[in-house]
C-alpha cells in the first residue's frame, strides 16, 4: 500500500514550495503517464486555497496526463457558475481555452440520475453493524459516474470538525460529495439522531464507518491531499496519500488547530459569518460549532447580513415545518417519515438538543439569526429573529457574559472535562 507523504507546520504554515514539493513527492511513482485523472475538489463553502492546489497539480501533471478534469463535490449544494468556478480554480476563461487544454470542469449534480451510477449496495446487515444497531436498512452506492471514467482520482480535502463525519475530509469527498441522495440522506439522519454535540470533532464514528466502507466499492485508485487551515488561512498540514491514512493524518491535527477548549458556557454567544456562507443552509455551521459554548437557557445569535436564504436547494421544503430539535420529529415519526432525511438532519442540527414531550418542544439553547432573512420568514422557521443593524460587536465583545467568535462555523467549541 502506498505510503502518507507530508508535515505539518502549525507555527509558520506551509508555503507554496513546501506543498509543491509533497504533491510531487506523492505523484512522483504513481502510474499516470498517459492516464486520465480526476479532481475532486470542494466548491466556495470550504475555507481551502483550491487555486494553489490546481496550479501545482497542472504543473506537475499536465505534461504527463492525458486529461485532468475537476469535479466540484458539491453535495447537495447548487453548482457553481463557471465564472466563480474559474475563479476558485485560479483560471481566466482564456488560461482554460488556450492553456489547459486537457482540463474539463464538472458540477455534481445529486438531482441528475443520468449523471449517476450504483455501485451495489450495502447490506442490512453490514449497515447495523457499522452503525452499532442505530440502522439496519440496506444503503444504495449511488455516486457520479465519473468515477469509473477516469485512471485515477486526486482529492483536495480540507479537515475540520463536521456535525456529521466528526471530521470532514476524506472519502467524505466520495459521499456525500459526488453521492446520490440516498446514501447522503442516511448517513445525514444516522448522525443527527446521535446528535452534533456527541459526534462533531470525534474522530472515529458510525459514520465514517460506512462512507469508508462504501468507498471500499470505488475500483478507481485513489490519492487524497489532506490538510488543515489555521485562523491565519494559512496550509497548517498537509498529507498525501491513501484517503484513510491521509485524512487520519489531517484530523489529528485539525484536533489540535480547531477544537477550542473553554472552562464555562456563555449565556450571550455571537457567531460571526464568514461571507463564503450565503445560506443558512451552509451557515448553520455556526451553531453545529457554537452550540456547547452557550449555556442551558441561553442564546446563540448567528450574525451574517450576507446570508439572504434559508436554503437555494431546499428552502421551500425547510419552510414547511421550520426548525426542532430531533426528538419533535423521532417522537412523531408518522407524520415525518416521508420527509427528506437530510433536511430533517440540518433542521434539527441548527436547532439543537432539546426535549418534546406532552406536546411541548423545549429546545436547551434559543437561536437568533441577524442575517439578510427576513422577520416573518425567521418566525416560520421557528427560529429568532435579530435586525443584523442593531448588532454592536463591539459592546458584546467587552460583555463579561458574552463569547464573540470571528469565523463562525469553522472552529469547534467544548467545555473542559467533556468528551
């Protein structure tokens, strides 16, 4: 098996020569001559210098492939327009047209049957093992196609703490990044049943136990470039290599960068946006990552007068019944059985742990947006609302009751003493 190449530089960060020089150290003896390769990488939402890595990959393997296409994962996020495209690539129009001639660039799209393949499926069974009992329903290997067109896959992987995986990274790329909707909704519901809290930023969880064991059915061999960015956006890590071993590597160190440790909750905690996330959709991450920090009763405010919907996908359906905490859906499971898994995941996410009972939802925490999402619209949707002019950061940050956290969404927030 080949072997994990890189380091970490958690004090300087890593230069462009640095992570040139462990990429060429990774794809130096693989067999690529003449081959076609594929990229996957993640699109706008991730913090990650996507334009550096395909710069140093098309200079070390243009001359050598005979294609090297991209693939955004997008999940179930929209595709990304070619212009912005482009530009997270680091490409012009004309760069693509004159230059990289061998390079073609590709959305996923989830919602595409003909853009998709089965790979089998996993059995009931194995699902109950792999989830310890949680689920046993067997789980289609839907993904993209591309897959089986291509010699080789590359994987541009950033790792930090996901309310789903544990870790993000990896053959998360895999499913749900190139995945169709059914493994996607699964492995979505099977980690908001054992809630963000208890699995976001644990390294090993039922559900990397089964994208790892689904991508086992991938027969393209496959490289991962894994790495973690430090609050400076600086490349903190980076390892090459098998996606297992590779994103391993990473997650060790995004422990250690982005899982930050405090003595008490706060009643007061203001997470401020970054302007990658437009959506609620994707800037509920605030929460996924704030949510131990606020204490029982308290108030987490997600600020973002850039975010201007719940969701571009899925609003209209988040609409519909608006945010709760999971045991109002698992507890009245007749009327929610047909809804979409992955959005009852998110909407309970966002809302955070909490009761139902005797016909009373009593969430632990309130959640307030100060966003670009109008009152009436934050009212159906069963959350807070909080005009984003009347926010003073300033005073909160002087607030003894009040945390103020810069970047929302990235770093992870626990209590000392707590697993």
């Amino acid at each position: 098996m080949p072997s994990v190449c890189g380091r970490e530089s958690t004090d300087s960060g890593l230069d462009r020569a640095a992570m040139r020089s462990i990429c060429r150290d990774a794809l130096v003896d693989l067999p690529l001559d003449d081959r076609r390769v594929l990229i996957l990488v993640p699109d706008h939402t991730r913090h990650a210098p996507i334009d550096l890595f395909f710069s140093i990959l098309a200079e070390l393997l243009d001359e050598r492939v005979s294609a090297l296409d991209v693939l955004v994962a997008t999940g179930t996020h929209a595709p990304m327009e070619q212009e912005r495209l482009y530009a997270h690539l680091g490409l012009s129009r004309e760069d693509h047209e004159r230059r990289f001639t061998k390079v073609h660039l590709f959305n996923h799209r989830y919602d595409d049957r003909s853009s998709l393949t089965t790979l089998g499926a996993l059995a009931g069974d194995e699902v109950s093992r792999l989830t310890e009992g949680l689920f046993d329903a067997p789980i289609p290997l839907t993904l993209n196609r591309l897959v089986l067109e291509y010699d080789h896959i590359l994987i541009i992987s950033p790792v930090v703490p996901h309310e789903a995986m544990g870790f993000a990274g990896g053959n998360k790329y895999f499913f749900p990044g190139i995945a169709g909707l059914e493994l996607v909704e699964a492995f979505h519901w099977l980690a908001a049943v054992i809630t963000n809290p208890a699995i976001n930023g644990v390294k090993n969880t039922p559900t990397r136990a089964v994208i790892d064991r689904a991508v086992a059915a991938i027969p393209t061999p496959r490289t991962c470039f894994a790495f973690a960015i430090d609050d400076r956006h600086r490349l903190a890590c980076l390892f090459a290599g098998p996606p297992e071993q590779a994103w391993s590597h990473a997650a060790d160190v995004s422990a250690r960068l982005h899982i930050k440790v405090i003595d008490q909750p706060y009643p007061r905690v203001l997470g401020l946006t970054p302007s990658i996330y437009e959506e609620l959709w994707v800037a509920g991450k605030a929460m996924y990552k704030l949510e131990n920090a606020v204490a029982d009763g308290g108030e987490l405010v997600i600020y973002g007068p850039h975010i201007k919907a719940v969701s571009f996908v899925h609003g209209a359906q988040i609409e519909r019944v608006g945010y709760h905490v999971r045991d109002y859906f698992v507890k009245q499971w007749e009327r929610f059985a047909d809804f979409p898994k992955l959005i009852l995941a998110h909407r309970t996410n966002v809302r955070g742990v909490g009761t139902f009972s005797g016909g009373i939802e009593r969430p632990r925490i309130r959640v307030t947006l100060a966003t670009g999402i109008e009152r009436e619209i934050c009212e159906r949707i069963n959350l807070g609302y909080c005009d984003p002019r009347s926010i003073d950061v300033t005073a909160w940050r002087s607030a003894p009751d009040a945390l103020v956290v810069d970047e929302a969404g990235q770093d992870l927030y626990r209590l000392r003493d707590t697993p």
